[in-house]
C-alpha cells in the first residue's frame, strides 16, 4: 500500500497519520463495520470513479442489515470520495470507504457506540502479483465453507464475513496457491475469498446465484453486462465442484481482481491453461469501459479543485 497524504473522517479531511481510533472501538473487538471496494481510472478527462453510485447504494444496504445508522447522505458520501481522490492527487486508485462502530460500553450490543465513517484512497495495483490477468492464477477449492442461510448475511460488505475470506486466502497461499474457491453450506461453488466467480463451459458463461452465500458483486453485474453484449449465453445457476475441471475457463471478478484468470484448480489446468478467448474479450472490453475508452455511463469524473 502506497500511503497518501489525506483520509476523509466524519465529514473532514485529516491528515493520513492521525486518521485513528481507540483501541476499545467495538468494530476492534466484534466485526461491527461494513465497507466498500471502488477503483477510480485514469482516463483521458482525468482520473474518474467506477460505478460510486452503486457501491454507495451497496453500502447503504449493508449498514442496514447490520443496524449501523449511516450519519451521512449518499450526496455527501459521494462528494467525500471525489474530494479524497481530488485532493489526494490521484491519477489512478483504489477507494475505502468504512462505517464502523467506535468508543462505547463495551459488550456484544453495539447499539449504543458511536458511528464513524471515513474514505481512505491510495494508489494500488490489485488483488494479485503483476502479470495475473495476463498469465493467470493457480487457485485451490478451500477446506472452509462460505456461511449458511441465516448465519452472516453474505449479501452485505460486512467485515464480519472477511474472518472467513482471510481463512480461505490464508489457507491457499502456505499450501502453494495464489488464492482459494469456496464452496456453499450444500457444496456447490460460491466465489473466492474476495472474488465473485464465472466459468465457461459447453459454450455457456456460468456464474453461481445470490442465493449460493456470495456477494453481489458491482464488477460482476459488469461483466454480466458485457457478457450479454458480447452474445454470450449467460446462465446464473449452482455450479457443482466438479464443473470447475469440466470448464474451458473460469475467471475470478471483483473491484481489486478486476477480471483475472484461473489457470489451475486444484493443479489440475483449465482447459488449456492460458486464459481463453471468452475472458480475453470480455477482459479488453472491460479495460475500454473503465479507462473511458467507450462511454457506458459507469464513470464519475472526479474533476478539478
């Protein structure tokens, strides 16, 4: 992580170094906090934000269901974000926006601690090593389950569900792997540890339902998008552990991953084992989307001063 000079913290820009909080906050002891991924892009008018319209409406969504009452508009979330990046002189960035409890009693409840909320931005290059979304990745299917209905809602950003994501990821790289599939409660495949996922298979690009304990990805409602423009048959449906090896490609999406391939599962090579023309197209028409390229609409220029 490349640190930047400003964070924005309840409604003020602070300098990086005194963005902090106690070391009692109840986000610190139990997980009560919900956050979102975003990537701004350089592009020819000047950096611009992915999809923030979205990934607020998500936000929002996630606090709700985690009885964490945002004390700001979505108006003014948005304009936080811009203003970080703005004044953070961005080309390029990755965007962290967090609601989280802070000081209160301390005990499981956390209906009586303050909420917070800060956007942090630095510069990053992604979820993998250089060169992943060209060559590939190795990946394992996990030893640990996604939560079951009922449990965690798997459909919040809630950093609560991440204690299974690090597990996953943890677990994959000291046994040799760049990153970990996860299956369901049932044992049908449900995303990466921090990835939705999308295979191809007998000429149809498959990718599992909300249902099956995953996030609903902003990157993968794109690449659904683009896959449909493409004329691609897309089906959302349980995808046993099995279809993995019987895939031609399976490719992990997501703000960080943006769309990288799986080369191997389990050791075992996808198809080929290069990347496969399906995530190659939709991979270059994503690249023209995001770097302003062809104007979909799913950019927020953040502007001068």
């Amino acid at each position: 992580m490349q640190k930047a000079d400003w964070i924005w913290m309840d409604g003020e820009l602070i300098p990086w170094d005194a963005a902090q909080v106690h070391v009692l906050s109840h986000a610190l002891h139990y997980g009560s906090a919900v956050f979102e991924g975003i990537r701004a892009y350089a592009t020819p008018q000047g950096p611009a934000v992915l999809e923030l319209d979205a990934h607020l409406e998500r936000l929002e969504r996630s606090c709700r269901v985690v009885h964490i009452p945002l004390p700001f508009e979505r108006e003014a979330l948005h304009n936080a974000v811009l203003e970080t990046v703005r004044r953070n002189g961005h080309p390029a960035c990755y965007i962290r926006p967090l609601a989280f409890r802070g000081e209160g009693p301390l005990g499981v409840s956390p209906l009586t601690s303050a909420v917070h909320v800060i956007v942090a931005t630095w510069e990053w290059a992604g979820a993998h090593h250089a060169g992943a979304k060209e060559e590939g990745i190795d990946v394992c299917v996990s030893s640990w389950r996604r939560m079951a209905p009922g449990t965690h809602p798997a459909m919040a950003k809630a950093a609560g569900n991440y204690l299974n994501s690090q597990l996953v990821l943890v677990e994959a790289k000291q046994n040799g792997f760049h990153d970990g599939i996860v299956l369901d409660v049932n044992g049908y495949v449900s995303e990466g540890s921090g990835a939705n996922l999308f295979l191809e298979l007998d000429g149809r690009l498959i990718t599992p339902p909300l249902g099956d304990s995953i996030l609903p990805g902003i990157t993968r409602g794109l690449v659904m998008q683009l896959a449909r423009e493409l004329d691609l048959e897309l089906v959302e449906q349980r995808i046993a552990r099995e279809m993995l090896t019987f895939a031609s490609e399976v490719f992990l999406v997501g703000t960080a991953a943006e769309i990288t391939p799986v080369r191997s599962v389990d050791r075992i090579p996808v198809g080929s084992g290069q990347p496969g023309p399906v995530t190659r197209s939709l991979q270059a028409a994503f690249k023209r989307a995001v770097t302003g390229q062809e104007d979909r609409g799913w950019l927020t220029l953040v502007g001068g001063a």
